[in-house]
C-alpha cells in the first residue's frame, strides 16, 4: 500500500470520514455514521470518538498484520527444516 496523507473529516451530519487528503469526490476509507440519539449521548464530541475509533482500528490493523507476518515467516522456517531434513535415493 503507497503513502498517503490521510484526514478525517466530520461532514456535520453525524458522519465522520477518513480520507485521502488529496482525493476528493472519492469514496472515503472509513465512514462512520452516529444516530442523532448517540450525538446526544456523545454531548456532540462526536469528532473526538471516531477520531479514536479510527485509531484503535488502525493499531488492531498493524497488529494482525504483524501476527500475520511471522505466522507465516513460522510456517516458512518449518518448511524449510523439514525440506532440508529429508534425503531421498
């Protein structure tokens, strides 16, 4: 995935975007939308919410990516041991 410059904007109808910084008109990232109800209940920080609901999903992200990662590298080092363990005639 290429770097972006990303940023998250509150469109003021409830909805919180993230976005390409560059790229407008284009379908957002990330939306989230909150009920006029959870606004209420948010007192209206509804920015300051999906700001850390869109952090904690980007760390979940890195984390399973990393998981990911050396599973596979495990998986890797295993074949190869059982690879160059074996002789054939």
């Amino acid at each position: 995935m290429t770097t972006a410059l990303l940023e998250i904007v509150d469109l003021g109808d409830g909805e919180v975007v993230l976005q390409r910084a560059e790229e407008e008109g284009v379908e957002p990232l990330v939306s989230i939308q909150f009920s006029a109800e959870a606004s209420v209940y948010l007192m209206e920080n509804n920015l300051e919410v999906a700001k850390a609901m869109i952090q904690a999903g980007i760390q979940a992200a890195a984390r399973l990516a990393e998981m990911s990662s050396v599973e596979v590298e495990a998986e890797s080092a295993e074949s190869k041991k059982v690879a160059g363990g074996r002789t054939v005639h």
